[in-house]
C-alpha cells in the first residue's frame, strides 16, 4: 500500500466555509474516491490555510486516474477550485503533488 502525503493552500478567507463543505462531503463523491481506491484519506487544515492530505492506495496514479475519470469529481473540482492558492489554471486534484516519504515508523 502507497502511502501518500500532499500539500495545497486554502484561501485564508475561505478557511470557514472549506471546513463546512467537507464536513458534508456529498455521498457520491466519497463513493467515488472508495471505488478509485482513495482509502484512510485524511485532510488537515492550520489556521494559516495549509491543507496537508494523506491517503493510502495500492497504486496512486491509477487511483488519481480512476477519480478523474468520474462526473462526480468533475462537478466536485469545479465547485472547491475557488477556495484554492497557486493552481494556475489547474483543478485541486490535478495540483496535489506528493511529498517525498523519507521516515516511516510502522
């Protein structure tokens, strides 16, 4: 299993309503991420607007490739694109880059 840590910039005067949206995420988005092998997929926020995601998945790139290729995360990236720093022109998804694991205590 991949485990995979990334890191993106919530706009600090959306920090508010991006918690209310993902404490209501809609249930066929999370089915969609549970279907694309999306699994124990966390989402931190600091207060400055750092969000740090981690995830586990047994291959990431299929899994980014499967959620991307749903209707639902389309309408999803769409809808949270605007609460977002520095994507240029890309979607959330497409502007998560992986951290380098370098320790890992099992």
């Amino acid at each position: 299993m991949q485990r995979v840590c990334f890191l993106l910039k919530v706009r600090p005067d959306r920090l508010d309503e991006y918690r209310t949206r993902h404490a209501a995420v809609w249930p066929d988005m999370l089915d969609a991420l549970t279907a694309a092998g999306w699994h124990n997929y966390s989402l931190f926020l600091r207060e400055d607007g750092l969000l740090v995601g981690y995830l586990e998945t047994p291959d990431f790139a299929a899994a980014q490739a499967a959620i991307a290729s749903t209707e639902v995360n389309a309408r999803w990236q769409k809808s949270m694109a605007g609460f977002f720093e520095q994507l240029d022109g890309r979607n959330p998804d497409e502007a998560m880059t992986p951290l380098t694991e370098v320790f890992h205590l099992a």
